[in-house]
C-alpha cells in the first residue's frame, strides 16, 4: 500500500503573492484622491485621456526596450479585456464620478471590485474558489455597501452608478490581465494594453488639451503625471504579479482594503473625515479578507490531497487487474 503523501502549497510564494497585490492595491487607493485634485482645474474628459496617453507612451518605450513579442490568439482576447475595463472603463467612469463625489465615498462604492474581478476570474481565467470563499467575498461586500448608505444618508447618486460601471470594468480588466500575465511579466500586459490604445488615447489628450494650459498650477500637472506613471502603470507591475501568482479570485480579495486606503488618502490630501465607522468597517472587511483566504487555501490544500491520493492509488489498480488476469 502506498501512502498518500499530502502536496500543500509553500506559503512563502502565496505570502509574496499577498504582498505584490497589497502594493498594487496601496498605489490604486491614490487613484480617486489625486484624480480629485486634478479635477479642481482640469477637465475630467482631459485628465482620463492625458493619463492614459503618457501611460501609453511610458509603456510603448518599454515593449520597445524589452523587444517584446506580439500576444498569440488568445492572449490577444484577454488583453481586449484589459483595455476595455482597465483602460477605458475604469478611468473615464472613475473620473466622470469624481466630478461630484468625495474620493472616500468613491472608495467605498468601489469595494464591490473584488467581487467583479472573483466573478470575471471563473469568466475568464477558469478559476473554481470554494463556496466559503464566495460566502467570505459577498459577506465583505455587503459589509462595504451598507457603510456606503450609512455614510450617504440617502439613496445611491448619478455617481454611484458611475462607479459601479468603473468596478465591473475593473474586474474584466484586472482578470484578463492576470489570466495574461501567467505567461508575460504583469508590466508587460498593462503596457500592451496602454501602447495599442495610443491612437486614440494620444489624438484625445491632444484635442482636450486645456485652452488655459499655461495657467494651470504644477501641482496639477504633477498629479496627471503621477496618475499616468504610478496608477496607471506601475501600480499594474504589482498587482497583476500577485494576481497571477495566487489567482485572481483569491488576491483580489485585497482590493477590499483599498476603500479604507483612499479614505486615508481622501483625509490626508484633500481634508476628508474619516469617522469611528470607517475603523469598525475596516476591522470587519479585514475579517473577510482574512477568512477568505484561509477558505481558498483549504479548498486548494483538500484539492491536491484528493489527487495525491488518485494518483497514489492508480498504481495498485492496476497491479491488481495485472494479477487477477
């Protein structure tokens, strides 16, 4: 008899995994704060455009640096998903909402991603998380949503809608991304993503360019800078690492921190409250995060016990059927 020998994953990588997606998530929670600030002298329509175009630019110098090879097939469908939710979805809708809602109100409408990019990784990278994860994801949704009304005192707004539409963008476009970047570095995809959008994204910035240009503050022109390096490229390298590494589903889960991570940044850069129910929202949503995590990291241990065991198995049958003939 052969014993079956349990296979379980080194938490060494996982733990990177964690980390690269807490990274990419920390540099994300930036994104509606300094978009914000953009906003106070520059149009919204203007400031989507100008992030991605120098993204694209940033990213078009990088494929050419590295002499990068062209996706195949089906890494060209999954980059299509990227382009159309993390960058054309997620920065118009984000910045159209901004124009009325306070970035820590943004952020916590936001917390629905997760769950979108859970829901896009069955979609398109075949991922399979156990019914307690699903159980562990809806449950810190639900946790942000009602915070969101608690805080609104009031039904949802034009801007929550707005943001819901850049969360489902998201989610596609983080899962396609992930699914791509098993067999290319994460700052490849996003940078695919951004070059092929350059000839519309470069043309648009040009046309929106501000009539009031030279007047505009260096500070705004820095945030647009920081947007279109850092958010928009960089914070991918990260978070499109840990995705790939530990599975969309399961990392994804982290973007529930990112809600508390804009409203310190809200608080910090534009003056925003942050109340004792944010602490206990947060507190709770770690919860989530944390058993959510342990509920995919059993489904995964059980999983490879059950093949150990078939393939432990195999031999003996096999054996037999060889001496019963």
């Amino acid at each position: 008899m052969v014993a079956a020998t349990s296979i379980r994953p080194s938490p060494s990588p996982l733990l990177r995994a964690y980390l690269l997606g807490l990274a990419g998530v920390g540099i994300f929670s930036l994104s509606l704060p300094m978009t914000r600030l953009a906003l106070r002298e520059l149009d919204p329509l203007f400031v989507t455009a100008a992030r991605l175009a120098l993204a694209g630019l940033l990213g078009a110098a990088y494929l050419a640096g590295r002499r990068s090879h062209w996706p195949d097939g089906h890494g060209r469908r999954l980059l299509a998903w990227v382009i159309g939710g993390v960058v054309v979805a997620f920065p118009l809708f984000s910045a159209l909402a901004m124009r009325t809602t306070d970035a820590a109100h943004g952020g916590v409408v936001l917390a629905v991603m997760p769950l979108m990019t859970a829901a896009a990784a069955v979609l398109l990278g075949g991922e399979r998380p156990p019914a307690l994860f699903w159980a562990c994801a809806a449950s810190g949704s639900l946790v942000v949503a009602s915070f969101v009304l608690y805080e609104a005192g009031g039904p949802p707004t034009p801007g929550d809608g707005l943001l819901v539409l850049a969360a489902i963008g998201a989610g596609f476009g983080y899962a396609g991304g992930a699914a791509l970047a098993r067999t290319m570095p994460g700052l490849e995809v996003i940078a695919w993503a951004l070059a092929l959008s350059l000839p519309v994204t470069l043309p648009g910035m040009l046309m929106l360019w501000p009539e009031n240009a030279a007047s505009v503050s260096p500070s705004s022109w820095g945030v647009v800078l920081f947007l279109a390096v850092a958010v928009q490229f960089l914070g991918f390298y990260f978070f499109y690492g840990g995705l790939a590494r530990g599975g969309a589903a399961r990392i994804g889960q982290v973007q529930l921190l990112q809600v508390y991570l804009t409203m310190a940044a809200g608080a910090l850069l534009l003056g925003e409250r942050i109340g004792p129910s944010t602490l206990i929202a947060a507190l709770v949503t770690i919860f989530f995060v944390w058993l959510g995590r342990r509920a995919y990291a059993g489904h995964r241990s059980t999983t490879a016990d059950s093949a150990s065991e078939n393939t432990a198995s195999a031999p003996q049958n096999g054996m037999s059927s060889s001496r019963s003939s």
